[in-house]
C-alpha cells in the first residue's frame, strides 16, 4: 500500500485535477476518488451509466478489477475517466 499520485482527465470537465489514490486502489476506485473531485461540482453523473478508466496515452480501457499497482503506471500520468454503459 503506497499513495500514488495520477492526474484525472474526467469526461466532460475542464479541469484535469492531480488525484492520490493507493497502490491497491482498484480501477473502479480510483474512478470512485476522480469523481469526487468532479461529480456535482462541474459535472453530472448521467443515468444509467459507470465509470470507467481508460490509458490517456494508448487509450487502453483498464478492467474494473486491475489494481493501480499491476496497471504499469508512472506516477502522475493521465488516465481518462469516461461514462460508459453498464
């Protein structure tokens, strides 16, 4: 367990935040603390759709169960958080 600083690129927002999150964070986590930071602040969540984390670089959709630290991140590197269907 080690914090581990990603920068969050949250579908629809303008603003690309620096998040902390944990190396053991799952995917579906670190959606879970990007969102916060945009979520009823500068965005709404749409019905009916999940979060998903995407590679910014390679456009890689990450599986909700991979863990930060078997995802081969650098730290501050960008990850797209995007809506999607369930």
């Amino acid at each position: 367990m080690a914090q581990f600083p990603i920068h969050s690129n949250f579908e629809r927002d303008f603003v690309l935040q620096l998040v902390p999150v944990d190396t053991e964070d799952t995917m579906d986590e670190v959606a879970k603390k990007c969102a916060y930071h945009s979520i009823d602040r500068r965005v709404r969540m749409p019905e009916g759709k999940v979060l998903r984390v995407r590679h910014h670089e390679n456009g890689e959709l990450f599986p909700r169960d991979m863990k930060v630290a078997d995802a081969g991140l650098r730290p501050t590197e960008t990850l797209d958080i995007l809506f999607m269907d369930n």
